[in-house]
C-alpha cells in the first residue's frame, strides 16, 4: 500500500476547473435529491437494523458492504430486480451470449486485485482493492443504465467518485484524458482465447469526465461486493453514457495527453465513437437510438423513450456545450 | 409380407417431424408462460423464431443433396413441409418484431427497414419467401408447371439473404453466424451437377499432385 497523504489536497486541485465553475448547479441537484432520498427513505423502510443503509433489500449473494451513504445522484426509479442485472450482460471476456458472463465469469480471482495508476501525474502508484475499499466513502448510487444495443436497467450500485481516487495520484496539468485496461488472462477470462476484441479490453474518458461527480468506480451491486461478471471486483460507471463505456474488471489507470484508444472504437469506428454519449437523434448505423426496452418490464411492455445523456442532461450537458454531437457521437 | 422399404415409412414418419417442427413453437410458449425466456424475453423470443426460421431453410434445402446422397427419392417428401415450417418461423420472427419488439410503431419500422441493412435484407427474405408459401399446394404447382420449378429457386436467394441478415446484426463476435455461412455454401455447391464437380475436382487434384512430382 503506497497511499499515504490523501487529505492535503487543495480542493482546487481535485474538481475540475469546469465543474468547479458550475459548483451552485451540483449544489442545487444535490438538495433536490437529498430531498427525493429522504422521501424514499421514509416510504420504503427496509430493515433497518441492519444497519445497511441501502433502499434497497441485499439479496444475500454476495459480502455486504457496510457503512455505505445514500447519495443524492440517485434515482427513485424501481430498481431492475438482482436476478436479471446479474445473468444478462456483455462482458466479452467471458463470452458473446449475454448468459456468458453468469455461466463462465466464476473462473476470475478477484483477490488480491491491484490497481495500477500511473501516466501524467505526480504520485503514480498502486492500490489494492481492499484499501480502495477501505479508504473511499462507498455510497449507494441507483443509476439508470443504456446499452448501445437499446435495453436498460435501474442498477443500484456501490461505489464512490472516480475523482476522489484520482485526485489522490495526482494528475499534472498534461492529463488530459484518463485510459483504463481491464485484466488480461486467457486462463481465467476464457473468451479472451480468441481475438474478438484486441484484449485487453480499454476504454477512455477525458478528463471533465472522469472528475465529473456523477462517474464513479463501482465496488458493489445491491449493497454487496460485485458479482463478478458484473465486472468485479471494481468497475467504471458512467450513466450517461452507453453501457460499454463502462469498463469491468479495471486493473489500470493512465492519465494521458492524448485521447486514448478504445476497445469498441478501434474495432468498428463507425459505429462506436469515444465519447458514446446517450443520445436518442444519432442512431447507431444498426439501430435507432430513439428508444429503450426496460430489462424485466415485461413481454408485452412497450418501449420506453430514450432521454438526452440518459437523463442526466441537466448535470452533463454543460460538459459538451458547442460541441456538435453528431459528428463527436 | 411387404418389405418396410423407407418410403413405406414416410407416411408415418412425416406427422413426427410435423410435431417435432412444433417444438420450438411449443417451448417458447412454455417459456413465455412461465417467465422463464431470461431477462430480456422479447430479444429470446425474436432469437428463437429468427434462428429456427434459418435451420429450418437449410433443412429444406439439403433434401436435394440428401436425395442425390443416397440415392432414394424420400427426403423430397419432406421438402415442403420444412419449407413450410421455415416460413411459419419467419412469420413468427417478423410479428415478433413488428409487434413485442416495435409495437407496430409504422414509422420507425419503414425507417428500420430503410436505412438498417441487416432489416433490410431481412425483410427482403421473408417476401420473397410468401410467394413460395402461396404456391406450395399441388394445385399451384401443377398449374405453374416448369414456371413453378423457376419460381421456387428464389430460395437459394432467400438462403443467402437469411444468413447475411444474421452475419450483419452481430457486433463482433462472427463465429455463430459464419457456421450457417458455411453450412449453406455446402449446400448450394452440392447442386452443382455431379459431373461437372467430378471433373473440377479431378483438376483440383491434377493440380495439387504436380508439386508432388516435383518433390521426388
């Protein structure tokens, strides 16, 4: 373990300038959502003397995580049920079949598990999961979910910002962009013995992004450690952008100059931009984007209409203003 | 006592394979019943109907090859009825999804079928698949005479329309559609007139011997 110091960092090192200008938006959406939480809290009372203070009820399956905050970023939305959010997936490394992840993914050990930082910054480093785990406020964030191939979810997640990990490297002024890697090994990510991706599977964010409060580094699903082929045991997740942004199983972090390349970008360009925003008005070339079907909502349940950034809009938009969103899809 | 020759047995055989094309059928809806089709029904009820609607079509179409293998008429008393049940799939993957998946929503299918390729071809197989299925009865084939014989090879284009619409809706991942590539690339060669595929493979192999010569 190498992290020593994370408390002397001025504040205006860690937001970002942009954020840090718009502070009274976060302010105002933070109030309005404490307020929904609270509402939630009162409504749906699960055992509380549990002392796990998530809204929703840990199916058992996995360690509880404990201590873990509300956050105000959270929907009220009902949460897509455990059973569906953990047999239905893409993480290629086990597979192509959306049951491949809950049928192979038990084959990966995620203890111990090391996080690389390094790249542009001034205190380049590793973590180990249980330190990241230890030494970062873990929160329950229920977020919406969009893949790119236009189902959704409702995931109740664990996990803390991104920033507050990255802050503690030390990002110089030359970290434009933040890249990440997944674990690469054939032996126990078997869908890695062919070439249907360049592993190892990476993704990218610039760095507005990845400091941006709503992204954060998931830890747990429900309340407990994450199943693993949900990506144990520590993933990205970005909510207004498409699922596959979403990087699983992280074990580096590179700050960059440069805009980084990505798995899905480098595989079909056209079809897969780096920035992957939600945006129902440019379709993918193989499907339109205008509209989503809800996992669990039904046979005969009709779609739902996809909403700008996945209805983030109000926290994100100002993170691409000027920028034409069709051509930097 | 007469001898049970396989052609004797069709009759007996055809309500079977009748019963077993309804399987698939039958398991959907057992699935759909007891919501047991996974997370995402909708997509297993289309990936179903899509791909038994494809097995079918090269089952259909390897009755030829089949006959000429054997050297026995039978396989081609089945050929309708496959043919029959490919299209009754294909019906169900396309009210799949111009109903669960669309919700008969007019504009965004035209605008699907328009500008997704894959839909496209899609829905090209299925009509020019309809006026195989209205033709089908002894009736019309009598009535089409060699006109019918013509008509009914729109299927190879079918074939081949069916297995791109599948290779161009996967993300990466190629594998599952290039074995009914395959599959059907053997079944179109074996029409190719016996004899003339004897002689090209006796070239194929004239050739493949000369760097045998050499060595020596």
């Amino acid at each position: 373990m190498l992290i020593k110091r994370p408390s002397d960092i001025p504040a205006s090192e860690i937001t970002p300038h942009g954020v840090w200008l718009r502070r009274r938006e976060f302010i105002r959406a933070a109030a309005s959502g404490v307020g929904l939480v609270a509402a939630g809290g009162l409504l749906l009372p699960w055992d509380q003397t549990q002392g796990v203070e998530t809204t929703v009820k840990p199916p058992g399956r996995g360690q509880p995580i404990p201590g873990l905050k509300p956050s105000a970023f959270s929907t009220d939305e009902a949460p897509t049920d455990y059973a569906d959010i953990t047999s239905y997936g893409n993480f290629t490394e086990f597979g192509s079949n959306k049951g491949d992840p809950a049928r192979y993914a038990g084959a990966l050990e995620t203890r111990p598990w090391t996080l690389v930082v390094d790249g542009e910054c001034e205190a380049p480093g590793r973590i180990g999961i249980e330190d990241i785990l230890s030494g970062f406020t873990q929160e329950e964030r229920i977020y919406r979910l969009r893949c790119v191939e236009t189902w959704a979810m409702v995931i109740p997640w664990v996990g803390f910002p991104l920033g507050d990990l990255l802050a503690r490297f030390k990002p110089t002024a030359k970290a434009k962009y933040v890249a990440f890697e997944t674990l690469f090994n054939p032996k126990q990510m078997h869908g890695q013995k062919r070439q249907v991706i360049d592993w190892p599977y990476r993704e990218g964010l610039r760095m507005d992004e990845a400091m941006h409060p709503l992204t954060i580094l998931a830890t747990g699903l429900y309340g407990e450690t994450l199943p693993n082929q949900n990506g144990a045991p520590l993933r990205l997740v970005v909510p207004w952008k498409y699922g596959f942004k979403s990087i699983k199983s992280i074990v580096r972090i590179r700050f960059s100059a440069k805009e980084p390349p990505t798995a899905w970008n480098m595989l079909q360009p056209d079809e897969y931009g780096f920035y992957a925003n939600v945006n129902p008005q440019v379709d993918h070339p193989r499907w339109s984007q205008r509209r989503e079907r809800m996992v669990g909502a039904g046979i005969f349940a009709r779609k739902k209409e996809t909403k700008m950034f996945n209805g983030y809009a109000d926290q994100v938009a100002g993170l691409y203003a000027g920028m034409d969103l069709k051509r930097f899809f | 006592m007469m001898r049970m020759t396989p052609e004797r047995l069709v009759p007996i055989a055809k309500p079977l394979v009748f019963l077993l094309c309804l399987v698939p059928l039958g398991l959907l809806v057992a699935g759909a019943v007891a919501d047991d089709l996974g997370a995402n029904p909708v997509e297993a009820i289309t990936h179903a109907t899509g791909e038994w609607a494809l097995r079918l079509l090269l089952l259909t179409l390897a009755m030829t090859p089949l006959k000429r293998l054997i050297g026995r008429p039978w396989p081609i008393r089945f050929r309708r009825m496959l043919g029959l049940f490919a299209f009754f799939y294909a019906a169900l993957h396309l009210l799949t999804y111009l109903w669960l998946d669309q919700g008969f929503d007019g504009q965004a299918i035209i605008e699907d079928v328009v500008k997704r390729p894959y839909i496209t071809v899609g829905f090209a197989a299925f009509v020019l698949l309809v006026p195989l299925a209205l033709t089908s009865t002894r009736a019309r084939m009598r009535r089409l005479g060699r006109r019918w014989q013509t008509l009914h090879r729109a299927i190879y284009a079918i074939g081949i329309l069916g297995v791109l619409h599948y290779l161009w809706l996967v993300k990466a991942d190629l594998r599952e559609p290039l074995i009914y590539a395959l599959v059907l690339a053997v079944l179109l060669l074996a029409r190719l007139p016996f004899g003339r595929l004897g002689t090209a493979g006796r070239r194929l192999a004239g050739l493949l011997a000369v760097p045998e010569r050499d060595r020596g």
